[in-house]
C-alpha cells in the first residue's frame, strides 16, 4: 500500500513532545471553556465524523499494556531487510505554479476570516453580527466564577455555533452597553468534567456591534496584523510569497516521498520482529491517546483513541477492525525504520547524545508551558530511543533526497 512516508515520519516523535505543553495559561477565547471552536480543520473533520457515528462507540480488544516490546538497537536491521539501491534513486515532484488567481482566493479567504467590518450603533444584537462582548461565567448553584469562563473583549460572531448552546441566540436583542445574564447548562457530554452537565450563569456585556462590509481598503489590511502589510498592494505580495512557499515545501515533500517510495519498493523485506512491531503500535496508540485528548478539550465532547482510529480506517476504505488498521500502520512503520536503520549502519550515520539533547531542549524551551519543573526532569520522563530513532531517520531521508535524481512528475 502506497502511503505518504514523510508524514509517517514525521508522526514517530510527536506524542512525547507534547506530553510536556500544558494548556492551563492558554488566553485564546476560542479555547475558554463556553466555546468549542478550533483552527484545524484535521480535528474538525475527525470529530465531525466521530460525532455521526456516535462519541466513543469503538473499543480496541487489544492490551496494549502486556505488549512486549523491543527497539532497533535490540536487532541487526539487515537481518530483516535486504536492502537495493538507495543513492540516486528517481524521485518524480512538480513545483506548482501560483497564478494571480490563486493570489485573489488567497485574499478573498483572508477576507472571509477577517472581514472589513463596519460599526453599527443605532440597534441591538441581531443574528448574524459581530460582538465584541465581556463575560463571566459562575456555577449557578454556588455564584462561582470557572475556569476558562471568563473574558474581555472578546469577538464572536452570532449564529456561527462558538459557544454553547443558548450563549449566542441569548444576546439577540441585547443593546450595546447592556450586561445581561444567560442561564445556561453544559452538554452532559462536554469534555470537561467539572463543567460537563452543570447549570451555569453567564454575566455578558456586549461593547460594541460591528458587521461586514463588502470592499476592502488599505486601512483593513493595515489592520490585520501581518508584519510589513499596511496596504492592499502589499497584501497581495504577501499572498504570493505565502503560496510560494506552501508550493516549495509540497514539492520539497513531494520529492521526499517518491525517494523513499523508491527505496522501499528497492528492497526486500523479511518479516518483521513481533516485539519491534508491537513497540510501534504502542507508539501508534500513544499518538491517537494525544489526538483524542486533543478533539475532545475543542469540542466539548469526549473522543477516544478507538474513536480517532475507526475514523481513520473508515476515511482510508480499511476494510478489518480498528485493532487490525493500528497493527497495519505500526508494521508499514516498523518496515521504514528497519531500512532506516540498515541504511544507517551502511553509512555509518549515527546519533549523538548531544544531538538527542539539542532536539529535545529546543522543544522544551519552545513549549508555552510544561508539566517539568526542570529539562532534566522532562528529559528523564521520556523514552530517549524514539528520538534516537526519529533522528536517525531524517539524516537517512536527508541523504536519499540529497542524491536522488529528481525529474519533472509525469502529468496522470
């Protein structure tokens, strides 16, 4: 099965890293506890689906705690792999071509998400508006202020389903200036539990009532935010700098995975070790725990693993239970980093202590908060071999890329 490599690769060292980014000092209203909206569109989807088919209807049946597992470092890569060739493989990539059209959707999404707005004084919250609104969120039995209940001058358009229920069609009517409470209850089902199911009171002031306009002026780009954009002749640069770059990285990408499709297809391969797959799926299962969690904190509703993967297998046309769809991409993987590694010991490409350190420490320190009162308590916390193994990886693929004799991708 022809799968995108590079995205595998990139998968292997992603659950760990974010074992240490806590959301607790996270100021974005989109993430306050009344809201449930989120950026990605990859978490929209899934959850989406997730929620047709009814939250948390998969369970996996395997134990994945009693899976005995080894690392590469425990095997001779070669054993399992005979490996073809490798240097100057063909890797067939295109770099796609930004037209002024391309530039004017580019733009005209901006404007979607951020539209010119114009400010309406002379009435009240009607469906459809953007308000600018303060509010308080308290336990309605106890008057007590919640976590994440409470802003200032946040923006919310009425009628897009932000908030929960009764939040937003409880300020239409609402004049500017006005504070009013809404009594409100959270789904049964909402994510969090302190909040999920209890009856609540929203103190909601709203400051100001804007809607949106049609043109866009130089003064509307100036306003959003993007560094070196004060006019609309500037914005369209930026667009285009911006898709040229999006090209570049497909195309970079592009090529990184026909190289390694090739490399694969070049060599042979024994079966693999039970314990080095095993190893994989409980990584695999760790990194959809991660996903799960992270579906369920922006959508109200709680998701798991199983969940995650039925979506998974059901958008890929898998056709076998959602244990057998892990176990699938934990040997696709195991197969990757056992000729990963054969290549490595060819090579002799190796990684050093100091490498592992410098990766995980940049990741640390970047990170908006930690659950780690110090790197070496973080550093003590996680399996080291996954980052020996990622690494090693990318010198691999960075070696194959860099001989590979890359041609035009033939039009289908």
């Amino acid at each position: 099965m022809k799968k995108n490599l590079s995205i595998l690769l990139a998968g292997i060292m992603v659950c760990s890293l974010f074992t240490a980014c806590g959301k607790e000092n996270s100021t974005d209203v989109s993430t306050d506890a009344a809201s449930t909206d989120v950026a990605s569109s990859d978490a929209s989807a899934a959850a989406d689906d997730a929620a047709a088919a009814g939250s948390s209807v998969a369970e996996f049946t395997t134990d994945f705690d009693s899976l005995e597992t080894i690392t590469l470092g425990d095997i001779t890569a070669s054993d399992y792999v005979t490996l073809g060739e490798y240097t100057g493989v063909t890797a067939e990539a295109t770099l796609a071509e930004v037209t002024d059209e391309d530039v004017e959707n580019y733009v005209n999404n901006i404007k979607s998400s951020n539209p010119p707005m114009t400010e309406v004084t002379d009435r009240a919250v009607q469906d459809g508006d953007t308000v600018n609104i303060d509010y308080v969120g308290k336990f309605a039995d106890t008057q007590e202020a919640f976590d994440g209940g409470t802003a200032s001058g946040a923006n919310l358009v009425i009628g897009s389903g932000s908030y929960i229920e009764g939040f937003e069609s409880g300020l239409i009517g609402v004049e500017i200036g006005q504070t009013v409470d809404l009594n409100l209850t959270f789904p049964e089902d909402y994510g969090s539990a302190d909040l999920a199911g209890k009856d609540v009171i929203f103190t909601v002031t709203v400051n100001s009532i804007s809607v949106a306009a049609e043109d866009v002026t130089d003064d509307w780009a100036k306003g959003l935010g993007i560094d070196g954009v004060t006019t609309l002749d500037e914005l369209n640069a930026y667009a285009k700098q911006e898709l040229e770059a999006d090209a570049e990285e497909e195309y970079k990408a592009a090529i990184e995975n026909s190289a390694l499709l090739a490399v694969m297809d070049n060599a042979t391969f024994t079966a693999m070790p039970e314990k080095l797959v095993n190893r994989y799926i409980v990584q695999q299962k760790q990194m959809m725990d991660y996903r799960a969690n992270m579906y369920s904190y922006y959508y109200g509703y709680t998701m798991t693993a199983a969940d995650v993967v039925s979506v998974y297998a059901q958008n890929a046309g898998f056709d076998g239970t959602i244990d057998d769809y892990l176990r699938s991409i934990a040997e696709e993987t195991t197969q990757q980093y056992v000729l990963f590694q054969a290549i490595a010991d060819e090579l002799e490409i190796d990684v050093t202590e100091e490498e592992i350190d410098d990766y995980l420490r940049t990741a640390y320190e970047s990170a908006g908060s930690t659950a780690f009162s110090s790197f070496e308590d973080y550093k003590a916390s996680l399996d080291i071999e996954i980052y020996r193994e990622g690494l090693m990886a990318e010198k691999v693929v960075d070696y194959i890329v860099a001989n590979a004799n890359i041609v035009e991708a033939q039009a289908e």
